[in-house]
C-alpha cells in the first residue's frame, strides 16, 4: 500500500510536486517559476513538468475542484510511478491531501495472480511538515479501507467463497477492534433465512451470514446505524444463467456491496468514530447445480412472508430481504443498503454514479448527497413512489422477486422495502463499483467505491 507520511527535515526525494496558492509562483526558482507562469496562461492544461537527469520537478496550477486534483494525482502516477519510490509534494493544506489520495489510489494494482508481477516501485508520499498528523493517519486509513475492498472486489471466487469472505471479515475485526461474528449454514438454517438458503441451493459452498458490529465507549447515536451488504461472491444468474461475454465473466463483482460496507466499518473502526455500527453480510454465490431454486418456486423468507421466484438471476434482492429483516432486532436509528443490483440502473445513469432510494427523512439523503460531492462518489436520488410496488405482486404468493421491464431499479427497491421497519435507504451501486477500462484513479475493475461515501456520511451524521 502506499504510504503518506510528513517530511523529516533531512528528506529529499527526486520526484517534486509544487501545488501554487495564489502567491506561490514567486517562491520557486526561476525555471520553475517561468514554468508556472506559462501554465497560468495555458487553459489546456493543468500541470506541467521539469525532467533533470534522474529528477522530476512538477507544477500544478491552484484548482478549486478537488476531483481535478485527484485526476492529475493520477496522472502523475502515470508518469514516474514505475521509475521512483516516493513523491515529495510542497503545498499547505488540504489541497496536498487531496492530490496525495488521488496518487495513492491511482498506484494501487492488483498483482495477485501474476506468476512475475511488475510492481510499481512508488512506496510513499512526503507532505509538508505542517500536516496535521491525523489528517495523514485518516488518509492512511482511508486508502487502506479502499485497497481492502478493492482487492476482494477484484478476487475470483476460485479464492474467494463466502466462508472466506467471512474470514477476510474476521481479520478485519481483530485489526481494528470490532466484533465480528459469522454464522454457518446450520444456524442460517435454524433461523428459517428462506431467500439465502434459495440462491445458495445450487452451489457446494455453503453460505455465510456475517455480523459486524462496532460499538465506541460512547456512542452519540441511542440506536445504531445498520449497514446490509450484499454478498453475492459470484453471480452464474443460477438457472436463468447469465451470458458469459460482457455479463458473467464480471461477477466476481457482485459483493461490491458487501466489500463497500466492510470497508466503511473498517475505517470507521480504525479513526475510532463515536458512532454505533452494525453491518450485516449474507453471501453465498449463485449456481445452476446441485438442486438450484428455479423459476416458478415460492420461497418462505426470515420475515414469514413468501416470494414466487421468476427470475433466479435476481437473487440479490432474496439474500438481501432476510439480511434486512433481521436488521429490525437492533431497533435502528437507520438501515441503509448497498447492492450491486441491477442492470437497470448502469442504463439509467452509468458508471458515474449509485442511484438511492427509500423511506427515511430528507436529512438522511443531504447527508449522502453532501459525503458523494466531497469524496466524488455521487449519488442520485430516484422517486420511491407506492406505485412501483404493485409491480413487485405475485398472482400465487405475497410477491415476486422481479418486475416488469420498466424501472426495475426502484421496482426491487421497493420489494426490500417491504422487509425492513426501520427508515430505509436503498443503494444500488451497480454502475461505480466496477469499470471495465481503466478510468483516471479508479483504476479498472473493483474501484472500492462507496466505502469513502459511507464513511464520510457516518462523519458528518456525527456532527449533526
């Protein structure tokens, strides 16, 4: 992982960044200063740089837009991270923050199953010595949290089961000081959890219902805030089995969710946030074998209430459902869950966003909609009107798990809804957790989204 540090008096580094403020190009040496000033008049451009012999000497014009910065954070990457082992940035304040997490996540690779993996030689960042020493720890933190999902979203599941991704869990408790406990096919089954059991039933891996909590000494919430991940460790579509082109050669993708909500405990446990967690993972993959649930089934799920199944290929929303309604034994302040859910909502609004729904006040979505403008993980709220749900009713049982061609995206929300009695936000993260190309400092693949928007949240729900 790369790692952000302040600089010790005597550090030097042959990679250089200078950050300009408005009175900054009269502090640098002339070539750098006739450097900068020609960049002030450039409109194409944002930064701009100085070769020596073996040195880099960078320059990035002042920008307001922090995105930006993350983005040429990125390219710098680009540029001298296979060459150079830490990067020295001169700026003051929170802009140097925001250019070290764009670097930092751009510099992250996925080099597991590489038999000669060519490794990116940058190892840290330097930052001025006025940084306040927890601004770079939380930076630390964060970045930590984002590799973390990241690389279970990027792992197969030729390495990576439910019962491993539970353990992944497990590791992460004991690190950061929460508890985690991780209940086995036979408890699932003694709690009667019928849609995790359903999606589970074709494959030879048994399924796992992880349950996270983080809990401060004291907490400023009365009743916790429960996060549901979905855990979908890989996705055939079961019977209803997905083409494999461009469709099921992803779906090692489809725990992003649950790698989304893991992370965003992680950290939070990490930067010891006073704020009651609970996140809850049932995971499973989803096969054609053995004896797999099939179109025309009706499935009794943890609430008592029963689902006629058309689709096995919209199995999220069935190992969801019992996960949200067992969330309604901790009396939550509030539930909010992520999902890679569906194809509808990448149509809807592509890569550049999660689409959000539910029943809570106002006041909750701001929060997300203001931690998605600060971290660049937008969110964009969708109606969540009572009329979607007829679309979810079944003619032989109290409802179906699939709808009707139009606004399947709020269609299933408003299915998981029925299972949840606490105010509720629906999270459909399909489109930004996963990039087939390369795209500035998400990389491609897993890109670990949601996992700063939610911690972000939890931030400023603490200061409320």
């Amino acid at each position: 992982m790369t790692h952000i540090r302040k600089a010790s008096p005597n550090d030097f580094s042959q990679v250089n960044v200078w950050l300009l403020g408005k009175s900054k190009i009269k502090q640098l040496p002339q070539e750098l200063a006739t450097l900068a000033e020609k960049l002030k008049e450039d409109k194409q451009k944002n930064w701009d740089y100085i070769k020596g012999t073996d040195t880099y000497q960078l320059i990035i014009k002042s920008l307001d837009n922090d995105e930006q910065i993350r983005i040429v954070g990125s390219e710098i990457v680009g540029l001298v991270a296979k060459e150079y082992s830490d990067i020295r940035i001169h700026s003051k304040g929170n802009k140097a923050l925001i250019l070290s997490e764009g670097i930092a996540l751009a510099n992250y690779q996925f080099l597991q199953h590489f038999s000669q993996p060519k490794q990116n030689k940058l190892e840290s960042i330097i930052l001025d010595e006025d940084l306040a020493e927890e601004d770079i720890r939380e930076l630390n933190h964060t970045i930590k949290a984002v590799y973390w999902a990241r690389n279970m979203v990027n792992t197969p599941v030729s390495h990576l089961n439910a019962s491993q991704l539970a353990d992944e869990v497990v590791k992460l408790g004991e690190e950061a000081k929460f508890s985690v406990q991780v209940l086995q096919k036979a408890q699932i089954e003694a709690l009667k959890m019928g849609g995790l059991l359903a999606v589970n039933k074709g494959s030879i891996d048994p399924p796992t219902f992880t349950i996270a909590e983080y809990r401060p000494k004291k907490p400023v919430n009365k009743q916790p805030i429960v996060f549901v991940g979905k855990g979908v460790v890989y996705d055939t579509g079961g019977l209803s089995l997905k083409p494999t082109p461009g469709s099921m050669d992803t779906m090692k993708s489809d725990m992003a969710g649950a790698a989304a909500v893991i992370g965003a405990i992680y950290l939070a446990a990490l930067q010891k946030v006073d704020i009651h967690l609970i996140v809850l993972i049932p995971a499973t993959d989803n096969r054609p074998g053995m004896n797999a649930y099939a179109p025309g089934d009706v499935i009794t799920m943890f609430n008592g209430s029963t689902v006629e199944v058309l689709n096995t290929d919209a199995e999220g929303r069935m190992i969801l459902a019992d996960a949200l309604s067992y969330a309604d034994k901790y009396n939550p302040e509030l539930v909010i869950d992520a999902a890679t859910l569906t194809g509808a909502a990448v149509r809807a609004i592509g890569t550049e966003a999660s689409i959000v729904m539910g029943n809570a006040k106002d006041k909750y979505f701001e929060l997300l909609e203001k931690s998605g403008t600060l971290v660049h993980e937008r969110v964009v709220r969708f109606p969540f009107w009572d009329d979607y749900k007829k679309h979810m009713l079944s003619k032989i049982a109290d409802l179906k798990n699939i709808g009707t061609a139009n606004a399947g995206m709020i269609s299933a929300g408003k299915f998981l809804e029925t299972f949840v009695k606490a105010p509720y936000i629906h999270m459909d993260v399909a489109g930004p957790t996963w990039l087939d190309a390369n795209e500035n400092y998400k990389g491609f693949g897993g890109t670990g989204s949601g996992v700063r928007l939610l911690y972000q949240f939890i931030k400023l729900h603490l200061k409320k």
